[in-house]
C-alpha cells in the first residue's frame, strides 16, 4: 500500500510539470509586453527579443516613478521563470 504523503508529494510534482508545460506551449514573450516587479513596483515594456548564441536575450526598459527610465538586457529563460514564480507579471501586448 502506497502512504498518502508519497500521493500527495506525486500530485504536487505532476501539478508543477503541468503549470510547466504550459507556460513552454501557451507563453511567447514579444516586443511590446509589459512587466510588472511588485517587489519594487517597477514597469517595464520588452524593447526587443534579440537572438544570441547561448540563448534569446530581453531588452527591457523600465520606469520607476519620478526617475528616468533604465534598460536591462536579461536572459528569455530567465524572464520566463520569474515570471512562473510570480517575481514578474506579465501582460501581452496585444
């Protein structure tokens, strides 16, 4: 007989393959999509999706309030995961 914390550790890992998998078919990170860090309250719009050798790079420009905007140039898996974290929210350009 398998012990119910051995069922319940099984679901949570199928949960996260699942939100896995799902965010690699349905999520497309373009120019023009907008990002939000709660932590620091920072919006930021992708400039651009520039493709290199170790991987797509993120040109994103971010605005704080009463400052000038900044520029960050950050790896697409790396975006990608933060936002599956829920470091970033993500919200498409059209």
């Amino acid at each position: 007989m398998v012990k119910k914390s051995k069922i319940i550790i099984f679901k949570q890992k199928l949960y996260k393959l699942k939100s896995y998998l799902i965010l690699a078919i349905k999520m497309k990170i373009e120019t023009g999509d907008t990002l939000y860090e709660p932590m620091s309250r920072n919006t930021g719009e992708v400039i651009s999706v520039i493709e290199h050798p170790n991987g797509k790079i993120i040109k994103i420009r971010w605005r704080l309030d009463g400052q000038l905007p900044h520029d960050t140039e950050l790896f697409y898996k790396k975006v990608k995961r933060c936002i599956r974290d829920g470091l970033y929210e993500h919200t498409p350009a059209n």
